[in-house]
C-alpha cells in the first residue's frame, strides 16, 4: 500500500503565529492560527482535517461494504463533527450519514453502519482516543 503524505509549516510562538497544512501533493493548503483553532477565526484547523479524512474513509467503507452484500449505493454523504475540549483533548466525533442505497432496508443499513464506524482505518487509527459515533439515515 502506498505511504501518504501530508505537510504543516507553523511560525511563531502560539498566540500570534500562523501556518498552513498542505494535503498530499500540494492538492490543498489551509491556513491556520490560533483563533482558526481555539476559536471562530477565519481558516481551518487539525480537528476539521481529521474530520474530513474520516467522514472520507467512512464514507468510502460504508460504500464497499454495502456494494459487497449487493446493495450499491447512488450516494453517501457524512459530515464530521470533531468536539475539542479542555486541554486540548479531541473528546468525541460524530459522523452524521445520508446515504441513497436501493433495496437496503433500514436494519441490514444501520448493520453496515456500525461495521464501518468500527472498521474504517481513520476509526482504527483513533481507537483507544476520542468516542466515535456515527447516526446514520436512508433518503
């Protein structure tokens, strides 16, 4: 399997400084702070990275999952949430999921879901960390 590569650059000392996390090959570069972070400051922040990449992973393992029991999904859309508390701990992250899957109903569905929370490789990345939950629902 391919080794990926992601890149951050901080300057200064941590109430003023500033710095930027690339994604892979230059693919997206995010500014970052203190108040991006700790507060509602303008640019992103580690916690929405990680909740991307795991609302990606997610989603993707829902999908294949899904596909291999036969039901193909037309859409899966997640959204992150990554809760950061004192210290700064990540305390929790809850992955909210939309998915148009033909023919599933909605126990084999949530079936699928708890087996992609577990199993997806950011959820055993970050095992032994934060809560992980996922609430899921069929359109």
């Amino acid at each position: 399997m391919p080794v990926r590569n992601s890149t951050a650059v901080w300057n200064g000392n941590l109430k003023d400084g500033a710095g930027t996390m690339t994604v892979g090959k230059d693919w997206f570069t995010g500014n970052f702070t203190r108040a991006s972070r700790f507060e509602e400051g303008e640019g992103t922040n580690p916690e929405e990275l990680l909740g991307a990449a795991h609302a990606g992973c997610y989603s993707m393992y829902l999908a294949a999952i899904l596909s291999n029991s036969g039901f193909i999904p037309k859409q899966i859309r997640t959204t992150a949430q990554v809760a950061l508390g004192d210290g700064p701990t990540i305390t929790s992250i809850t992955l909210h999921t939309e998915a148009e899957v033909p023919g599933v109903d909605a126990a084999t569905f949530q079936q699928h879901v708890d087996r992609a929370k577990k199993e997806c490789p950011v959820s055993k990345a970050l095992s032994g960390g934060p809560e992980i939950k996922a609430e899921a629902r069929l359109v």
